[in-house]
C-alpha cells in the first residue's frame, strides 16, 4: 500500500521564500533566518526540492535562485497559490494511496478543518459505491478535512454544494463545466472530475467530512474523459487544485452561513440533466426509476417526473435513456 510522501512546512516554505526572491535569488542565511532553522536545514530541503524537479542553482554571490518547478499537484506548488482563509495547512506529496484516505487519518488524529492534502497521482484512488478511479500522472488530487457543526441531516445536500465550489474554481481557469449529479464534473459532454465525500458522524453530531476530488488536467485515464488542458493548454496542475481547493471552501463558507438554497439555483443552472429523459440505478444494476429531470431538491436529492409521479432521487447511477 502506497503511502503519502509528506511534505514538511519547512519545505513548502523554503519553496515559497525561494519563488518570492525571483530571479534576484535568497541566500541561504537570508532563508534560515526567516524560517527560525539553521543552514544546514535549508541545504537539506533545497536537495530535497531538487530531487521532486525543482532547478534550483546556487551561487556564493546570489545565493539560490529557483530557475524551474515542476508541474505537479504537490504542496509546495498548491500551498503558494492557496487563497481562502480556510486553508490552515497543505500536505502531500507526489505519490499517495488516496488522498481521501490520508485526509480521514488526519481527521482521526485531530487535524483542524482547513487541512488539505494534494497529490500528483493515486495508487488506490476511488469514487462512489467503491468503485476504483484511475489516478495516474497528469492530474490533480485534492481532499480536505472540514468539521461542519450541524447533524448529519443537514448535509446531504452537501456534496452538491462542493460541486458548485469545483465548478467556481474551474471557470476561474477559463473552463465551462456543467454539473451531472451527484457528482461528476464535465466539459463537452466528457467527464473531467469526480468528487467524493466521506464522514465520521453520530446521530446529532458530525466528527469530520472529507471532501475528495480527482481533476483530470493533463491527459486522461480512460478513452472518452475529457482534461482541463483541452481547453486551457497553459494552465498548472497546482493552479487546478489551488483553484478547486478555493472554490470549494467558498462554497463551504455559503452553505454554513446561508444554507443550500442559494446554491442549489447555481447548481440547477449548470446541470447537465435538467429536462433530460434518464434512467437510474442503484449498486447492483437494477433499475430503480426513470423519467425527465425536474432539477434537484433542496436536499440535494434528484427530483424526477415519472409516470407515477414525481420521484426523489438520493443515490443511485443516472444514465440518459435513449
């Protein structure tokens, strides 16, 4: 089983000192001094920075002076880029089993809500019902740990919202996204993400949710997909999930203070469904109900018009019906 290569706080912030210096470059006293460690610590993650891909060159004149850094969905590039003030600490590492995984370890142990984890590629990524979800390089994996206070009743309509915060970063980046619930992503018809929520709760009180999601950015797992890189061709994988990340926390921020409502209208206005004839089943294949979509409820379930009614939705797999 593949686990996080953490990063430390150090390291990301050695990074960050080493992109504010610019081309003008930072000694390595300059560095430690800022940071409260020693040289011979900046040394160390400078050589650890240019293991993961980062060029860094050294003079006795200039000191470092970060000359590349790698495309790749890992704190050092996504903590930088972080905007809300939500984000308390960013984790990660190249190589992950799951993110969701590590997330819910870190909510076990007692990480703060805000705590992020990112990865430039899964070994045992998942989505829904268990399913396994292709992870490779090339995109963005994202998950993090928030601590709602509200009972579990009043989340099911949460996943919905972090969609609608997934879209939000999207389209900062130049994408047009629709929503097909419950919780995939897509541009063109394909599917570009899937996002995944799991929880620790007991009757009236939640301990955790993770928020997962993996964003196809420079290729494609499987024939079909869509990637972020088909229509934005410069765009970073770090830009991708520092985008996701932020939206997704403004989301959060909306749905604490003010509720679903206002964003199950944003939701409605991007779904792909919305007066489509679908097909829904559930884990095992059998069908469960089909009609037209009417939208989504303020539960965040999928209303149907069926011919014995109409129908509400709360899981299953939704098809077109030809």
């Amino acid at each position: 089983m593949a686990r996080l290569m953490v990063t430390t706080p150090r390291r990301v912030a050695v990074a960050a000192a080493l992109v504010e210096a610019g081309a003008a470059g930072v000694s390595g006293e300059a560095v430690a001094a800022g940071l409260g460690i020693s040289r011979a610590a900046v040394h160390s993650h400078v050589e650890a920075l240019r293991r993961l891909g980062y060029e860094i060159s050294s003079s006795p004149r200039v000191g470092y002076r970060l000359l590349s850094a790698p495309d790749l969905c890992i704190p050092e590039e996504v903590w930088p880029r972080l905007a809300d003030a939500l984000w308390v600490s960013c984790v990660g590492g190249v190589v992950t089993g799951s993110t969701n995984d590590e997330a819910k370890r870190l909510a076990r142990d007692g990480a703060p809500e805000g705590t992020a984890v990112v990865a430039a590629a899964q070994t045992q990524g998942r989505g829904r019902m268990g399913r396994e979800w292709e992870s490779p390089r090339g995109g963005a994996y994202v998950s993090c740990v928030l601590r709602p206070t509200l009972a579990p009743s009043a989340l099911t309509a949460l996943p919905l919202a972090a969609a609608v915060g997934v879209a939000r970063g999207l389209e900062t980046l130049g994408m047009e996204v629709r929503l097909k619930w419950p919780n995939d992503v897509e541009s063109g018809g394909r599917k570009l993400a899937g996002i995944l929520l799991e929880m620790a709760a007991e009757a009236d009180r939640v301990e955790w949710v993770v928020v997962g999601c993996g964003i196809n950015v420079a290729g494609t797992p499987y024939p079909g997909a869509a990637c972020v890189r088909d229509v934005a061709p410069a765009v970073g994988s770090a830009d991708v999930a520092a985008a996701v990340l932020d939206g997704i926390a403004g989301a959060y921020h909306e749905f604490m203070t003010r509720g679903f409502e206002p964003l199950r209208e944003e939701y409605e206005a991007r779904s792909s469904l919305t007066g489509c004839d679908v097909r829904v089943r559930d884990h095992t294949g059998s069908l469960v109900a089909e009609g037209r979509v009417a939208g989504v409820g303020p539960d965040g379930a999928l209303v149907l018009h069926a011919q014995d009614g109409q129908r509400r939705i709360v899981s299953g797999e939704v098809t077109l019906r030809d």
